[in-house]
C-alpha cells in the first residue's frame, strides 16, 4: 500500500489530525477514537485499491461500468476522510 499516493496522503492526513488533537491537549479517548476511525479509513483504502485493480484488469479499455466502480470507490474513502475530520473537529474543539 505504501505504493498508493493516496495511502500515503492518508497517512499524512493522519498525522495532522492527531496534531490538532496533541495542540488542543485532547483526552484519551479521541486518540482511541481517531485511531479506530483511521484505520478504517485506511481498509476503505486498501479495498478502493483493489477494486481499482480488478477493475482495470476486466476492463483494461474505458468503460462507463469502470468509471462508476472506482467512483464509487473513491467515494466511500472520501466519506471515511470527511468523518475522519469531523471526529477530530469534534474532539479538539466541541467537546
């Protein structure tokens, strides 16, 4: 996966976000609570890979059915990333 630009964004999002809960001195549980969000993000990840690689080996040419699965692949990951930040928004600054 360290191979995936997009994994190691995540990985960078990752570190920023547990910067912000470091500065806003957060309790315990938001790092636990980060974390298992996290790594989910980063299964999310890791199956979007896949998806994207099977699908370019059944449909190495354009195809809308192509499109559509890696959209929505990408989809889920950006909906990870959105809760991943409001997790951390939440923790470091409503809580």
């Amino acid at each position: 996966m360290l191979k995936e630009a997009a994994f190691r964004q995540e990985l960078l999002f990752a570190i920023a976000l547990f910067a912000v809960l470091a500065v806003r001195r957060a309790e315990t549980e938001a790092y636990f609570v980060q974390a298992v969000f996290l790594i989910l993000l980063l299964a999310v990840e890791a199956l979007n890979t896949a998806i994207e690689v099977l699908t370019d080996a059944v449909s190495p040419g354009y195809s809308a059915f192509a499109k559509q699965s890696k959209d929505l692949g990408s989809f889920a990951v950006f909906c990870l990333l959105s809760v991943n930040a409001l997790v951390t928004l939440f923790f470091a600054f409503l809580r």
